[in-house]
C-alpha cells in the first residue's frame, strides 16, 4: 500500500470523519446551550412576573383597595365590572389632564419663541 493515491484517499476520509465528529459535538453543545438559555430566561421571566404581581398587590393593600385572590382575574386582567367604570373614570382624567397639558405647553412655546 505504497500507493499515493490510496494513502490520499484514507487521509481525506479520516479527515472528513474527524471534521464531523467535531462538527457534530460542536451543534451539540450549541443546542443545548441555547436550550439552557431559554430556560433560564423563561425562569428569569417568570420570576418577574410574580415580583411584579406582589408589587401590585402590596401597593393595593397599601392603597386600602380590596385585593383578588391570585388568579381570581379575569382574561383582561380586570375584576368586577365596578372596577372597570373606575378604571374607565381614570383613564378619562387623564385624557382631561393631558389635553390641558397640551393646551399649556403650546401656550408656552407660542410664548417663549422669539419674534421673527
């Protein structure tokens, strides 16, 4: 097997099979990075949530307002119907608040800009 050719040959097949083990470790390794990744970001997330969850229930207990039992929402994230005329009555004052806020800041730049 002094043949050049032949020797050529097993080298480039050995070399092709090394270079896909090799390849394949390396997917591998980068699957199953990504796949702790997203697990510790979907852990990360839900530990958020709940942080976020207990800040609004401790600001309602704060605020003196009844608090619902975790999961007691609804799907659009409101409770009774009572709460959702208040919460419309808020959102109309701050529609108020921020049109005479608009109407302020335009009276000041007519105001504060130098004549031409």
């Amino acid at each position: 097997m002094s043949d050049p050719m032949l020797h050529a040959f097993f080298v480039g097949r050995a070399l092709a099979e090394a270079i896909n083990e090799r390849a394949e470790r390396l997917l591998t390794d980068t699957i199953s990075t990504v796949g702790k990744f997203d697990a510790e970001q979907r852990e990360h997330l839900r530990q958020f949530t709940e942080d976020v969850l207990a800040r609004a229930r401790q600001a309602e207990e704060e605020a003196g307002a009844p608090t619902a039992a975790p999961g007691a929402m609804g799907g659009s994230g409101f409770g009774a119907e009572g709460n959702s005329q208040d919460l419309q009555a808020t959102i109309d004052t701050l529609r108020a608040e921020i049109a005479q806020v608009r109407v302020a800041l335009q009276q000041y730049r007519a105001t504060s800009q130098p004549s031409s």
